[in-house]
C-alpha cells in the first residue's frame, strides 16, 4: 500500500463519516466484550465460592454429604484435587518422585527435529543419531490426568505430598445432577 498516494485521495466527506461511525461502533463494541469478560469473570468466582466454599460447609454442618432437591435435583458434594508441577519445581518435584518410588509417573520422551530429505534418518535409534551429531530434545513430564490421579490417591492415603513442589489445590466441589 502506497500511503503517500493514499493520502492525496480525496475521500468525500459521507466516506468519512461512515468510517468514524463504523470504528465509533468497534469501538463501542469492544467496550461491550470487555465489560461482558469481566462480568463473566465475576459470576465465575462466585460460582466457584458457592460451590467450593458456601454448599460444601452448609452440607457438613447438616452432617450430609448429598441430598435432593424438590425439583428431584441431586446435589453431592465430593474432594476435588488439582495439581500441576510448576516450571521451576519440575526437577525438585521429579526428584521426590523418584526418591519415593513414585518415578514410573514420569514420561521420559526423546525427540530429534529432522530437515528436508532426511526421512531415513528419522528411523535410526538414539544413540546412532547422537554419534551423527544431531541435536536430540528431551523432555520429561506428567500427563496432568495421571498427576491429578496421583495426587488423589495420595491423599486418600494420607501420605504426605510436597503442597508447593507440586502445585495442589485440594477442595469440595458441589455438583448438582439434574433430574432427567
């Protein structure tokens, strides 16, 4: 685009006036999405106060951990775990997995980036591309199902688990089943 030529074009003052009332309702509609997202946001949080917070306390002080509602609705409220091993933890984290024999979790995964053309290369093993001086990328993690899992089994042991090495967050979760 050529703006010195753009900006010699004489542009009829109804073109104008068209484009600012179309950037006038971006922008007013951008405002509207923004204001939706934070509202979202807010009724989020709530939600999740209700449910993890305001329910779970309710229904132990009634000594109950389900009941049903009139409308035949059941509600339960159950433990719910949450880990993900943060970044800076992951060695750390590994590390304590390993020293309690726990290291079988760990997905150990090698990977080689090839170029064009060196499709017969991709088959060869480990250590016959390492002797060819190509780069292998190794990555080791937890597939978050498996340390979620993990993490709850543990915890319905009562086994101690590292809380920040592996970023848990234990609550109740009130779930309400429609009836059908």
């Amino acid at each position: 685009m050529d703006l010195e030529q753009l900006t010699t074009v004489n542009i009829k003052t109804d073109e104008v006036t068209e484009i600012s009332q179309a950037c006038n309702k971006l922008s007013s509609q951008n405002k509207k999405i923004e204001d939706l997202e934070a509202l979202l946001k807010k009724e989020q949080e709530e939600s999740r106060r209700l449910s993890e917070e305001v329910i779970p306390t309710l229904m132990q002080q009634a000594g109950v951990s389900s009941i049903k509602l009139e409308d035949g609705s059941a509600v339960t409220v159950s433990p719910y775990y949450y880990a993900k091993i943060p970044e800076d933890k992951k060695n750390d984290a590994f590390a304590w997995l390993r020293s309690n024999n726990h290291g079988d979790l760990i997905k150990n995964n090698v990977s080689v980036s090839f170029g064009k053309g060196e499709d017969s290369d991709a088959a060869k093993l480990k250590a016959t591309l390492e002797k060819q001086g190509l780069v292998v990328d190794q990555k080791q993690d937890i597939h978050w199902q498996t340390l979620r899992g993990f993490v709850r089994e543990q915890m319905e042991k009562n086994q101690n688990i590292p809380s920040e090495m592996f970023g848990l967050y234990v609550a109740n979760r009130t779930k309400i089943t429609n009836k059908k």
